[in-house]
C-alpha cells in the first residue's frame, strides 16, 4: 500500500501534467495558421510598398541635395578653443565651429555668461561674459611652432541654397497698412507666410491687432492653390486655425520652431511666457485648392538660434523654396529683414515701395498714384511674375 507520501507525489505529477497539457493547448491555439502567416506577410509587403518613396520623389529630394557633399559645420561642445585644448592635452586639431569669449572692462567673471548672450538689450553695461564666432583655424596650442600652418584659411560660413537670387528675381515690398491694403492688385502666390502682431495681452514693443480685424484681413483673394503659413502665439493658437477655416484653408499640419541661443542650447531664460518660459514657437500650416508642392522633403521641427524680438529663423525661407520652388512668394506684417529674393513683402515697418515687376508696379500706380515707387526704372521683368488675370 502505497505511503502519504508517495499519493502526494502522484498528485503532484497528476496536477503538474493537467497543466503542461493547457500550456500546451494554449500555445497551439495562439500559433497562426498557414494562412494567417501568409495574410501578415502580404499585408507587410504591401504597408512596405505603400511608404517606399517613388522614383519621382527620390528625384525630386535629389535636387535638393549638396552636390559636394554635406555642407553642415558643427559647434564644439567646449565652445571656446581654449576649453577645447584644455580638454584634449592640446594636441588634438579640432574642425568644430568654436566662440571666443568677449570680455570688456565691465566684464566680471564671477557673474559667469549672460543669461540671454547675443540678444541682450544692455551690450554696453552688461558685466556678464558673452560670446562672438572664432572663425580662425584650429591650431592646437602644443602644436604652435612645429608645423606650417600658414596655408591654413579662415573658415568661412555659407549659406546653401537650392535657387540663386539671380534665378528668384530681386527682393519687392510694400510699406502700407495690410488691413486697408488693396490685395487684389497683388496677384496670386504659391506660399504665403504671415507673423501677425497678435495681441497676447503683454506690453510689447509694437502694435497689436485685434482679433476681428485679423479674420477680416483680405486673405482669400491672394491664393487659389497654394499654401499659407501662419505664425501663431499660445493664445492665438485656436485664433490662428479660426482664422484659417474663414480664409478658405484646411489646417493640414503645425510646424514647430525650438529656439537655441548663441551657444546652441536651449532657450530657458525666455521673455515670454505665463506660467513657463517659451522655448519654440508655432506655426500652422494650411492648404488651398490643389497646388503642386514637393511632399516629404523637410521635418515638421526647425531648430535655430533666436534674434530680434518676434524676428523668426531665416531657414524657413529655404524650407518654403524646397516645398515650393520657384512660384511667387509673398510675406504679411513684414519687417526689414525680411526682404529676401523671391518674396514680395508687405508690412508698415518697411522702407517705402519697392517694385521690380513690371506688371505688379503697373497695378500699384492705378491703384496708388500718389505713392513713390522705387527703382525708377525695373532693372528686370522677375521670371515669376504671374499675370493677375489668370
């Protein structure tokens, strides 16, 4: 007769075996099939041939590429040639972008960096350290004497460009009031970029318009198909896609611009902000009608260093001739440096009329008499001029 000991074994074996057997029967349940295997391996194949870039799209990001290659030059994450010697034993030749330091007779190296580096309002009486571009080469300092560097050039920043200013035609704008303005004379434009004065309910160093005013601006007739980027603040964030919706746009995408300082960190000492300092800014994108645009060629994110109060990144000038290259481009609420070849802009902070197309110069005049036009004679008829009637 068999002991307690040896019926707990049984029953133990007993248990431990009723559970392989539903281990097992899970696992065969949970197995696909043929079939299902065979419906999984197509459907790969398919999402996998969905999301291939065509022969067109791979032709069409190839046009934008540096033919000699990469162009970026990266900044040294020492930031000055002294700290980069320092760190390497001074015999390491560093190819990085690097700062100098500035330092005046107010300076006071206990304080340490300015808090805002380059965009500091008090240059002249700030005791903080800031910083300016060394674009001399890099000679490690245990090298000094022993080699010839005297072939060595200054390194010099260039910016690439997929048009020549000469293929875009000269820079136009008009000094004029955008809410009164005639539009209609203007013509029509593939891109439009607007930064409006929103009134965030801060002091600010311009005007603000309000809100009304902004939906009623004469939007509409500058575009058939196209597309229209607008700049907005975190309040003006529902205005902005408002504003759209009643200009005739569909709201398709948000562009966002992370804002770097001098020394390429992350803005964390911001003038803006309620509740926590604004390290980017938005801008929306919308789309009207069926423009020809090239898809898939830039990111949604623009990292670049911050300037001027409200003054955004010129590389969203390159962007928007990537997107849309070589159709008429027009800018809203314009300031000074925003004239770029290819773009007319508009805006009451700019210096008088600048008009280089003829057929756009002819409509100002009927509808302006009394206004100066400059150049006095168009140097050029620009190759992107559209007619207004078509």
């Amino acid at each position: 007769m068999p002991s307690g000991r040896d019926v707990n074994s049984i029953s133990s074996l007993m248990f431990r075996s009723e559970e392989d057997e539903m281990e097992e029967v899970e696992a065969l349940l949970s197995k696909k099939s043929f079939k299902e295997k065979q419906r999984c391996q197509t459907d790969e194949e398919l999402i996998d041939l969905i999301h291939r870039p065509t022969f067109k799209e791979i032709a069409v990001a190839a046009k934008f590429k540096s033919k000699q290659g990469s162009q970026v030059m990266e900044y040294c994450e020492n930031i000055t040639k002294e700290d980069c010697w320092r760190r390497s034993g001074g015999y390491v030749l560093c190819e990085k972008i690097h700062y100098r330091r500035v330092i005046g007779r107010h300076t006071d190296l206990n304080l340490g960096d300015c808090p805002f580096l380059d965009t500091c309002r008090h240059v002249k009486t700030c005791k903080y350290v800031r910083y300016e571009l060394d674009l001399t080469q890099d000679v490690p300092a245990m090298m000094l004497g022993v080699g010839d560097f005297s072939t060595m050039k200054t390194i010099i920043l260039q910016r690439i460009e997929y048009c020549s200013k000469r293929e875009l035609g000269e820079p136009q704008w008009i000094n004029c009031d955008i809410r009164t303005f005639k539009m209609d004379i203007l013509g029509q434009f593939g891109v439009i970029m607007a930064d409006p004065p929103w009134d965030i309910h801060m002091e600010l160093p311009y005007g603000t318009m309000a809100d009304e005013e902004m939906k009623k601006l004469s939007v509409p007739v500058l575009q058939t198909d196209g597309l229209i980027f607008l700049w907005v603040t975190g309040r003006a964030m529902e205005l902005g896609r408002e504003c759209l919706e009643l200009w005739g746009y569909k709201c398709i995408k948000e562009l966002i611009w992370v804002k770097t300082n001098q020394l390429q960190k992350i803005i964390r000492t911001g003038r803006t902000g309620h509740w926590l300092n604004h390290s980017k800014e938005h801008c929306l994108v919308g789309i009207k009608g069926k423009p020809e645009v090239n898809r898939n060629i830039d990111t949604d994110v623009l990292v670049a260093n911050i300037r001027e109060t409200s003054r955004k990144p010129d590389e969203i000038y390159a962007l928007l001739e990537r997107i849309s290259p070589r159709t008429r481009k027009l800018e809203l609420f314009a300031r000074t440096h925003n004239t770029h070849a290819g773009w007319l802009s508009l805006g009451n902070q700019l210096n008088g009329v600048q008009l280089v197309d003829e057929g756009l110069r002819a409509r100002f005049k009927a509808a302006y008499p009394d206004v100066e036009v400059h150049p006095a004679s168009p140097p050029r008829t620009s190759a992107m001029e559209i007619d207004i009637n078509k």
